[in-house]
C-alpha cells in the first residue's frame, strides 16, 4: 500500500472513531452527571471536524505536482494540520470556560458507571494514539502526527475525568465539583499538545533547518558514490508527505562537464534509491580546490 493510501485509510479511522468516542461520552456524561466527562466529549466532538479537515487536506496534498505547483501541493498538508491546532485551542478554551462556571456552581454527584466508561476510553485511545502514531512516521504525514496526538490529549483529558470522578465519589458530599477542576486541568493540557503540534508544522512551513538525521544519512550516501570526494551545502525541505533536497557534491577539479553530469545523476539515483521518501535531489557540482590550480 503506498503511503497515500495509507494516509488516508487511517485519517478515516481516526473520523468514525472519533465520532464513536463523542457519542459515547455525550451519553454518559449527561446521564453521569459528570462534566469532566462532558468535556471530553467537546473535545471528541471538534476532533471529528478537524480529522474530516485533516482528510480533505490530505487528499489534496496528493495531488501530483503540475505546471503551477512543480513541487507538487504536499504544503496543503501543514495548512490542514493548522486547522487541527486550532480546533484543540478552540476545545481548551470552552472547556475551561465551562469548568470555571462549573465549579461555581452546586450539582449533583457524578455515577459511579461513568469510571467503567472512562477506563474502556482510556485503553482504546491510548492504543489509537500508538497506531496512528506509527502510521504518520511510516508516511512522513505531519497530520496524521497532529491527529495521533489528537487521540492521546483524549486519553490524557478522560484519565482526568476518571480521577476527578473517583475523588468526587469517595470524598463524598462537598467535592461533587472535583471532576470539574479535572477537566479545567484537562483544558491547559489539550491547549500544551496543540503548541506541541503547532510547533514542527509551523517549522515545515517556513522551511526551517528540522532535519538533521536525514541530512546525515544523506551525506554518508553521497561520499560512497563513485567520483563524489565529499558534500558540501545540504538543504532539507518537507513537502507534505516527501523531502526536496539542495546538494553540494565536491568532485575532481580536472574531470568533464559529461563526467561530473554523470556522477551528479549517480548520486541522485542513489540517494533516491535508499530514501525513498526523497521526491527530488538537486545536485550543485564543486571542483575539489585541491585539484585546482
């Protein structure tokens, strides 16, 4: 399966799971009497819109590249994952809102039920946050990265319901408000992981250097190509789900035009050939100043 289809099988998981985890926190939290609950179900909820963002997005970044986007539309990707952070900034801060007008006001104890349901929560999405996780570094997809720490600020957000619940219940009367201060607590968590999201996308988009063990892997396979005596300048961008790369290749001073052509297109082969997630190496040829006089 190539990593576009990939991308997208698993962004249309991470949608009907979502949705299945809202409807079932929705219920239980209005018959639990459980706002913590309630509030993770507003999370669930916005991340039902921003993974059909998230998917729209992916399908366009595939689009193959054409005469207006020679580099193809991977940037579209960063843009949809954009949309991810700000739908959890949008989630953390009605939830804190609720929670503070909460815990001002009188309510009943949560349902002892509402545990069983968090604890099934917990599992599932913490075992959804580890295959979506595994699925966005098999493709390079910065989205599906944004929508696998999507599923863990779930998990995070329901152990936070599940301990405020349990202290409300065997504190007793008095600390009915305490799965409230969990989901305020939960409110700063989910704004941490969308900086936490925002912070390498936003480096994608402004081509910032992030790529130093590609850069590397790439310099050790230039220096075993025949006719390469060493690399100079390595630039890394990410496109989408691919990297484009700007190389300097040191070559004899004395060799052809023909010769040192032939040895940039080996290296690209080569490069190409070990990493494929390589959509494109240009190759800048340097005489090697030792060979110059």
């Amino acid at each position: 399966m190539n990593n576009s289809k990939s991308v997208i099988l698993t962004s249309v998981f991470s949608i009907f799971l979502n949705l299945a985890m809202a409807v079932i926190k929705w219920i239980a939290g209005v018959l639990g009497n459980s706002y913590a609950l309630i509030a993770d179900a507003i999370e669930s909820t916005a991340d039902v819109f921003s993974s059909v963002l998230v998917l729209v997005g992916l399908k366009a970044s595939t689009k193959p590249p054409d005469a207006n986007h020679p580099y193809g539309h991977g940037r579209i990707e960063a843009l949809s994952t954009f949309s991810v952070v700000g739908f959890l900034l949008v989630s953390a801060t009605v939830i804190a809102y609720e929670s503070i007008q909460n815990i001002r006001t009188p309510h009943e104890m949560p349902k002892t039920f509402t545990l069983y349901v968090l604890a099934g929560i917990i599992i599932f999405k913490e075992f959804s946050f580890q295959y979506v996780k595994r699925k966005s570094i098999e493709t390079n997809s910065a989205s599906l990265m944004a929508d696998a720490w999507h599923h863990r600020s779930d998990a995070i957000t329901s152990i936070l319901a599940f301990i405020g619940i349990s202290m409300a219940l065997i504190l007793g009367k008095g600390y009915e408000n305490a799965d409230d201060w969990a989901a305020l607590v939960a409110a700063f968590i989910i704004a941490f992981n969308a900086y936490k999201i925002f912070r390498p996308v936003w480096g994608e988009i402004s081509d910032e250097q992030l790529y130093d063990d590609l850069i590397e892997k790439i310099r050790e396979i230039a220096v075993k190509v025949p006719g390469v005596i060493a690399t100079e300048k390595c630039h890394v961008r990410k496109m989408g789900m691919v990297f484009y790369v700007d190389l300097h290749m040191i070559v004899r001073g004395d060799i052809t035009v023909i010769e040192g052509h032939r040895i940039a297109h080996e290296l690209k082969d080569e490069i190409q050939r070990q990493l494929p997630e390589v959509a494109d190496v240009l190759v800048h040829t340097e005489p090697d100043r030792l060979e110059t006089n």
